[in-house]
C-alpha cells in the first residue's frame, strides 16, 4: 500500500455546473487476499454493491465474491474454482444480480491446449450463496476463443454480449496457438434467464476487433451493444448496435475516429444509461495521439453529441463511466501510471480530474474498476507491486 493511501484524500471537484463539490476518496481494506486479480465491480439494480475477482492458490484459480455493507466487505464467498482455467489481464470474469437478487458469473476456461481456445463457463445462483455447476455460454462446440463478456440485468433475466471465436476455425482446424484466425471475431448477445437458460441469441457484427471488451446498457428503447468493430481498412472505432422493435440495428460508429491500426489495442469502452441518455467513455489513438473521450445520447443511442475529451495528455485509456444522475457522468482511466477521475457533463463542460492512486502501466495492473454507490462511487484495482487488490471508496 503506498504511503498517501493512510491518509483520507480530499480533493474540490468542480461539477459541470461550475459549482464545486467536495468529496473525499477513502480506502478501504479488501477482501481479496495476495496472488489475486481481475477484479470486477457491479452495482445491482436496487443499490447493492459487489465485487468479484480472481485469486490463485497452488494451481487452483478461484472465482471470489463480496457485498459491500457500508463500511466494509462482507466475508468472500467462492463461486467456483479450476485448475484448467484461462486467467487474462483484459478479460476479466464478473458476477452480478437483477432486481430479483438473482445471480450470474462466467470465469473462462481452456478447451484445448491452444493458447486461445477457451469458453465462457457461466453458474448460476437463486442466493449469492449457493451456485450451480458450470456450464457453457454458447453452444458452437468449437475449439476457439470466447470471451470479452458483459452481463447487464434486464428485468427479471440477464442480457450478455461476447466476443466469438466460432467463425475463425475450420472444422478440421481447431487448434490454434494465436490469433492466426482463418475467419473473423464476431460479436452475439443473447437473454438469459435466472437459471442460465437462453430465451434468444443474436449475432450482431460478423468483423469485430479480437480483444477489446465488449459493454452494454438498457436504455428506455431497449438494449444496446458498444464495442471497437473492425473495419476491411483495419479502422478499429467504437460501434454501437441497438435493439429496437425486436430488430438489431447495423452497426454505426458513435464517432469516426478514423483510427487504423493493424492489430487490436486491447482498450474496450465502457457505457451506462438511465432511461434513454446512454454515456459512453472509450480510448483512441488517431494520427498517434492518444485520447480518452465521452459522448452522450439522448435518445438511447440513436444519435450522439459531439465527444468530449476527457483525458490531461498521457492516457492509455482502460477506461470505466457511471452517470451519477441523466446529465452527468463519472469516468476513470489510466493517466500515465496514476488512476484518475473526472466528472464531466452531457452539455460538454467538464470538472478537474483527480487522481486516485498510483498504478502501473503493465498489464498485470488491469483494468481499473468503477461503479456507483448510494452515496457515491467505488473503486478496485490490482496493485501489481503487491499482486493484489485494492478499493476505495469516493464520497462526496
């Protein structure tokens, strides 16, 4: 723990109604023990916050979840564990429940001895307690890589959105030690229900980048997908793909970026809506200059404002967003090596971002997570010196 973390933080955030707001950014003991990491924060539709993550032990990868309880974490409890699984920086598992305090969580694991040929195993829960045994998300049976998943409460089932491999092996070929792909990633959603059942699945772009995550929202006029797509050109710039009248839309860019690059960044968006105002935060590296943007919709993804740039000069993006209320926003990046925050408005006005903690820019470090609670926000992050998690939280 570095030394600044003994001290309570406080900082002025000027609001993008140039009115300045106090708030302080707290740490808090994790629950998370050394060895662990990919954690995951998720807020449940009736305020309850948790936390999932990764810890190893030996050759044994367990699957770990914690409420948060006001001033501290509840006690961790396993959802499941492996030894054959694949554990990677970028694409971390999560657990989260709907309005019914029902549960869902996927972890990946390896189906073959390719370095990327792994499925999305998913387990269920009526409790957070008790937890089915594993199963597979899709249901292609190929040899290939699944991943890059989100999982959103929709009602009383659950949306998710992944990235899939099925389309980039032969049937003869199933065997891949890279992304040497014969075909292309796609991206698919499907509604699940509470017992891990699919009620429909779509798949909605067949040119997607490999390896950037995938996010989702409900907005009012139904689900959306955002994602880094794929162009013939290698133009990797955020899409986004809505259902509407039960009918996906084509993918659109919410910006042209424009940004080319021959390879995948690794860099996903982040995005939340309430009602039909959707913000999403996403990282780009156009003409070499890269830059951490949001942009907002008003009318669930239709039609978007002009981007707002959000970052001070040297970010490398892992970016995450909450809105606090339909006009504005949270976001958190990667600044350098510091983990920063900035509130910022739908109207274009931003405050000062402020820094939460001393990171790394090695992928051990992760991806930074955000997510809001009932008087604030909460932050996790791996601390790669120590191996482990931290949290805070940010009041205000």
């Amino acid at each position: 723990m570095t030394r600044h973390w003994f001290l309570i933080i406080t900082a002025l955030l000027s609001s993008c109604t140039a009115k300045e707001e106090k708030f302080s950014i707290l740490p808090f003991s994790s629950p998370a023990q050394s060895s662990s990491g990919e954690p995951y924060l998720f807020t449940d539709p009736s305020g309850k916050v948790s936390l999932s993550w990764i810890e190893q032990q030996d050759t044994i990868s367990f699957l770990k979840l914690v409420a948060w309880e006001g001033e501290g974490w509840s006690e961790p409890r396993i959802i499941t564990s492996g030894t054959n699984w694949f554990v990677n920086w970028a694409d971390y598992p999560m657990a989260i429940s709907n309005d019914h305090e029902k549960f869902i969580a996927h972890y990946l694991e390896k189906s073959a001895d390719g370095t990327f040929t792994y499925d999305v195993k998913i387990s269920t829960s009526q409790d957070g307690k008790t937890w089915t045994a594993p199963f597979v998300l899709h249901d292609d049976g190929k040899q290939a890589e699944h991943g890059f998943v989100s999982w959103i409460s929709y009602g009383e089932n659950f949306f998710v959105s992944w990235l899939d491999g099925r389309n980039t092996v032969n049937d003869d070929t199933t065997n891949h030690a890279d992304h040497g792909h014969h075909g292309e990633m796609s991206l698919r959603a499907a509604v699940l229900n509470t017992e891990g059942k699919k009620i429909e699945e779509w798949e909605l772009d067949t040119r997607t980048c490999d390896c950037c995550q995938t996010t989702s929202a409900i907005t009012t006029n139904g689900p959306v997908v955002i994602y880094r797509d794929r162009s013939d050109e290698e133009v990797r710039d955020i899409s986004i793909v809505r259902l509407v009248n039960n009918q996906w839309t084509k993918p659109m860019y919410i910006h042209p970026d424009n940004w080319e690059i021959n390879g995948c960044p690794v860099n996903g968006p982040r995005c939340e809506a309430i009602n039909n105002t959707l913000a999403i935060a996403w990282f780009t590296m156009s003409n070499n200059v890269p830059a951490v943007k949001v942009v907002f919709s008003t009318d669930g993804g239709e039609t978007f404002e002009e981007p707002i740039r959000i970052d001070d000069g040297e970010p490398i993006g892992r970016v995450d967003l909450v809105m606090l209320d339909e006009n504005t926003a949270m976001v958190s990046w990667m600044e350098a090596s510091q983990i920063k925050i900035v509130q910022v408005n739908k109207n274009g006005s931003k405050g000062k971002s402020v820094v939460v903690a001393s990171s790394s820019q090695a992928r051990a470090s992760g991806f930074p997570q955000l997510t809001k609670t009932k008087d604030g926000a909460m932050m996790a992050w791996t601390d790669e010196e120590s191996k482990s998690i931290k949290t805070a939280l940010i009041k205000w």
